[in-house]
C-alpha cells in the first residue's frame, strides 16, 4: 500500500559499499601528506642551492677584488739637497733609527674621538686598519669641510710650522699674530725637524734654535704645517720620494713626543705662479704632492687643509693678488687662509664656536 505524500524508503547500504568509502578517504589524506612531503623537501633543497651559490659567489669575489694586500717596505728616504751636513754618526743610522720608531708605525687617532659620534658633514680622522692604503687620493676630496666658525681663542695653543712662506705670518699683520706660536724658518724642510738641526729664528723674534724641540716645548694643542716650498725646488722624483718620506717621519715624531691628543692639521703646498726660476715649483707637480699629503694626513689620523685651492686661480696658478715674488705671498693672502683656518676646523664641542654658528653652544647660566 502506498502512501501519499511520503518520500519512498531507500534501503541502507552495504558494508561493502561503506569500506569503499572509508578507503577513498584514506587515500585522500595519504596523497595530501606526500604533496606537503614534496614540497617541503623541494623547499629545502632550493634554500641548499641559494646558501652555496651565495658561498661560492662571496670566495670569488674575495679571491678577484678583496683579497689582503701584499705588504712592501717603506723605501728608505734619499737625502735633500738642502739639508744640514749631518754627523758620521746620524749618516750611519737610518732615518727610523735616528727617530726610534718602525717605519711601519701608524699614528693614534688624535683625541680618541670615535668617528661614528661625528656629525654628517663633519670629517674627522679616519679608522686605520695595518693594511689601509689610498689607492687614487684627490686632495679635494679629502680636505677638511667647512665645519662652523671658532674665535681667534681658539689658536692660543697653536704652533705654525714652516718655512719661509709662513714666516709671512709673522712679518705682516693679520688675524692670528697675536695669537699662534711661530716656528717658521727660511730653507727648511721635514728633514730639518727630523734630524733635529740647528736653525736661525730671526724671522720670528728668535735667535738659534733647534726648530724641533722649540715646537715640542710650546706644548701645543694644535700644530698646522705647512712645507715643500724648499724641498721641492729641485726637480726629480727622487726628491719628491724623499720629502713625503721624511713628512711621515716628522709626524711620527711628532705623535710620539707630543701625545695622540694634539691635533695635527697638514697644509697642502701653495700654488706659484708660472715661470719662475725654480724648476721644481711647478702647478702639476704641486698638485701631485699635494695628492700625497692628503693620502698621508688619513693614513696618520691628522687633518688635511686645501689651502691650495684658496689662493689659486681657475688654471691652478697663484693668484696675481696673493702674489710677493712667484712664490711668497703678500699679507693679504694670510688674512684669507686665517679666516680659512677659522672655517675648517676639526669638530670638537669644545671648540670656541661663534654665536650664529651651527655648533655654537650658549654659556650656562
């Protein structure tokens, strides 16, 4: 009999068509499980592939371009013609010996100062490492920033070394004569102060003296350079070698006698003006040496100043203006290159900065 309304029964299924099923699920789940195995161990092997050509890369690039530099010996320095006779004694050592120090002696860092502290356009003295060398130094480049204005207090304990172009500094009037300590000497060169000569002060209010030791007991907190006018006058490569050579020598000393703390500011040479009688004196030359000066300023923590782009003009010439004889200059260049030196000046918050300059700190009340 049937009833309206009502859905026909459907009887229950078999148990064989339950264990079909169950056995299809199963092999579901198994088939999921090995897709997820396939993928994780594709995974892994393609992450095994990158680490090894990242290895492999990084040896070559290590073997081709960053492999440690072969270390040489520094070349002795070649006597300069203008140098003082020295004693059979001095001839027989050589110039490390005469300075107790290696040739391969590296500067501290003057005043401890981390570089990292500095501000961004700041430069300080640079991190030296054993094998540090500068292979295309560009005396721009690395010349000191302008960094803020300091008072003239600020050269109190500061000594100016060099020959007879500095003595300008204390024959004409300008911002710092008052100020500065004078070592500055006609015809000397590094050489001088290396091997400790006697000198003629006359041209800074001084008798006799052995320029080294006078700079020495001035007891500095800042020394500025500036030499090569006379090491230089005699052309040839030799020469030159033998100039940068004993500059290392001299700083060397001078870090040694004088402690890391003192800051060290190295001048570049001065332009001239072309044609004078001096053959050695010439705009690419200086420009060269001037390149050296700088690589030797990082490599020994001391500061570089380009003075030279100052007082030159657009073909690299002393300036007509700053002129005294071709070489020398007149007392209006050394108020340009003292209102230079109050501009450039290493970064230290303790510095006499001027109100209105970025770095200018108000007394406290």
């Amino acid at each position: 009999m049937k009833i309206k309304g009502r859905a026909p029964l459907r009887a229950p299924e078999s148990e064989g068509t339950m264990a079909t099923y169950r056995e299809f699920r199963e092999q579901t789940k198994r088939r999921r499980r090995k897709r997820t195995l396939r993928r994780a161990a594709a995974f892994f092997v393609v992450v095994v592939i990158i680490l090894s050509l990242a290895f492999v890369i990084t040896n070559i690039i290590e073997r081709m371009g960053w492999a440690e530099p072969e270390s040489s010996s520094i070349a002795q320095p070649l006597p300069d013609e203008n140098a003082p006779e020295a004693t059979p004694e001095a001839d027989a050592q050589t110039p490390a010996e005469q300075t107790g120090l290696p040739s391969s002696v590296l500067a501290p860092l003057p005043g401890n100062v981390d570089p990292g502290d500095l501000s961004w356009d700041t430069m300080g003295p640079v991190e030296q490492t054993l094998d540090y060398t500068v292979q295309t130094p560009d005396y721009r480049l690395i010349g000191l920033p302008e960094n803020g204005i300091v008072d003239l207090s600020y050269f109190d304990r500061t000594v100016i070394v060099g020959d007879s172009v500095s003595t300008g500094w204390y024959i004409y009037d300008n911002p710092l004569k008052e100020h500065a300590f004078l070592c500055a000497y006609k015809s000397i060169g590094p050489n001088t102060l290396v091997n400790k000569s006697e000198v003629d002060g006359k041209d800074v209010g001084r008798g006799k003296e052995v320029a080294y030791d006078t700079i020495i007991n001035s007891n500095p907190l800042r020394m500025y350079i500036l030499l090569g006018a006379n090491s230089l006058v005699h052309d040839g490569e030799a020469k030159e070698q033998a100039f940068i050579e004993y500059y290392k020598q001299m700083i060397d000393m001078f870090r040694q006698d004088l402690g890391p703390d003192v800051k060290i500011y190295i001048q570049s040479v001065t332009p001239v003006r072309p044609g004078i009688a001096q053959s050695g004196l010439n705009r690419d030359r200086i420009m060269r040496v001037n390149n050296q000066l700088a690589a030797l300023a990082l490599e020994k923590g001391c500061y570089f100043l380009n003075i030279f782009d100052l007082l030159a003009d657009e073909d690299g010439n002393l300036r007509e203006e700053y002129d005294g004889d071709g070489v020398h200059l007149k007392p209006a260049a050394y108020t340009e290159i003292a209102n230079y030196m109050c501009t450039h000046t290493a970064w230290d918050p303790a510095n006499p900065y001027l109100p209105g300059s970025p770095y200018y700190q108000a007394p406290a009340e």
